[in-house]
C-alpha cells in the first residue's frame, strides 16, 4: 500500500535553499551586500533547536540540499551555518567537514588569498596537509 506514501519531507523550511544563498552572500561580504542580516541571524536561532538536537541528521540534511549547489553561495552559506552551530567543535565532526571543505573550496575558486580564510578554515587546511603528508 505504499503507493500513496509521501516522500520524507525536509525538517527545512522550504525556502532554505534560497536562504543559504541569501546567507552565503552576507557572510561573504556582510557590509558590502546590502543585507540586512537581522531575519538572517533570527532563522540561525530557528535552526539551532535541530542542529542541537540531532546533529547528524541536520549535517547531512543541509549536505545534501547544497548537493547541487556546485559550489556557490549556498554552500558557502551552509558552511558557515556550520560554524555557526557548533563553533570550534565543527573540525571534530567528520558530517561537517564536506560543508567546511566546501565553503574553503569556495573562496579558493573565487582566487581569494590564504589571508581571508577565517582561523577555523585555517585549521582545516592544515588538517588536510597533515592527512596527505
């Protein structure tokens, strides 16, 4: 009887993807973008409830909704979702570091210097060098 069975729906508001994107250009240039960050920074308070809650679910929820992003606001918004979720603790959580891996690769392909990564992308990059060798 399951044909009338409905996908699982995302614990995301459904306009979240649009919103990463809002966020990943704020957080990229919050002065310059015109944003007004307050609704911005009142979703992340939303958000935090679930994140706290059940933190894989809510790492691989926003992984894969960014999974089409290639590589754009969105997912440079969900990376700093990500820090902004869990803080320093996020290089410790193996679901968060595609997100943070992505949102360096982010400013990399945008030709930004190693002087504008934050000190937790920092500490990524290093982890990474350490893990090749």
């Amino acid at each position: 009887m399951g044909v009338f069975r409905r996908a699982p729906r995302s614990p995301f508001p459904d306009d979240m993807f649009g919103w990463l994107e809002v966020f990943g250009r704020y957080e990229f240039d919050a002065h310059g973008s015109g944003i007004d960050g307050g609704p911005l920074w009142q979703r992340v308070a939303q958000l935090h409830g679930y994140a706290t809650s059940d933190r894989e679910g809510f790492l691989a929820e926003l992984q894969a909704l960014v999974a089409t992003d290639q590589g754009g606001f969105a997912t440079f918004g969900a990376a700093r979702l990500a820090w902004e979720m869990y803080g320093s603790d996020v290089l410790g959580i193996p679901a968060a570091l595609p997100l943070i891996d992505g949102g360096i690769e982010f400013k990399r392909s945008r030709g930004l210097p190693t002087a504008m990564l934050t000190g937790y992308e920092l500490q990524r990059v290093d982890q990474l060098r350490q893990q090749r060798g």
